[in-house]
C-alpha cells in the first residue's frame, strides 16, 4: 500500500474505489458536505464525489437518499437539521421561537432564543 497526496485542482473531491468500505464512504461524503453542521455553507464542504464507474450509480443512490432524508426547518424548531445561515440578524426576518412565539430581543448580544 502507497500513501499519496494528490493535487485536484481544489473543490473539496472525496475519491471512492470499489474496494472502499462504501457505507463508511457514503456516510462520510454526506457528512463532509457540512449540510448539518453549516448548511453546506463551508469551504471544506465536500463538492465532488470522484467514483470508480463500477460503483458509482449504488453510491450516488445512497448518498441522494440520505440527503433527501435531512430534515429542513426553522433554526430553533426541534428536529430541524438544516437551516438558512444567512438574514438571521435583520428585522423583520428575526426567527420567531417555535416554543414561545417571541422574537429574541434586537440586542447584538441576545438574538438567540432563552427558551
């Protein structure tokens, strides 16, 4: 076994050959798009998924499904996986918390809910 580093021109690539562990590859390409933890809004988000042609439909179908199964919503409901990152600040899009029907306060301190 060789260890290489390639250089791919950038775009955060995840490359995944058919000897790989594919539910590990799956989970990891998901889990490397940032879309729970940033919204995908990251620059160390995976963005291409290089795949040996042998395996690349079953890996395509599972990480599709798995991204489809994300749960999108308000950033302060419950169960809400992903949500918007941006205008969170600026009246009137102040997010209105889900368990007490109030806006935070416009203070830059205090714009998270206390629930």
């Amino acid at each position: 076994m060789k260890y290489v580093s390639l250089e791919l021109g950038g775009k955060n690539a995840l490359i995944v050959l058919p000897d790989a562990n594919l539910d590990k590859a799956i989970e990891s390409a998901v889990f490397g798009m940032n879309y729970t933890a940033t919204a995908g809004q990251s620059c160390g988000s995976t963005s291409r998924l290089l795949l040996h042609g042998s395996i690349a439909d079953q890996v395509l179908e599972a990480v599709v499904e798995q991204v489809r199964a994300i749960r999108v919503g308000h950033p302060l409901a419950e169960g809400t996986q992903m949500a918007r990152t941006a205008g969170m600040s600026r009246p009137p899009s102040w997010p209105v918390c889900p368990r007490t029907t109030r806006r935070p306060s416009r203070k830059s301190s205090d714009r998270s809910c206390r629930c």
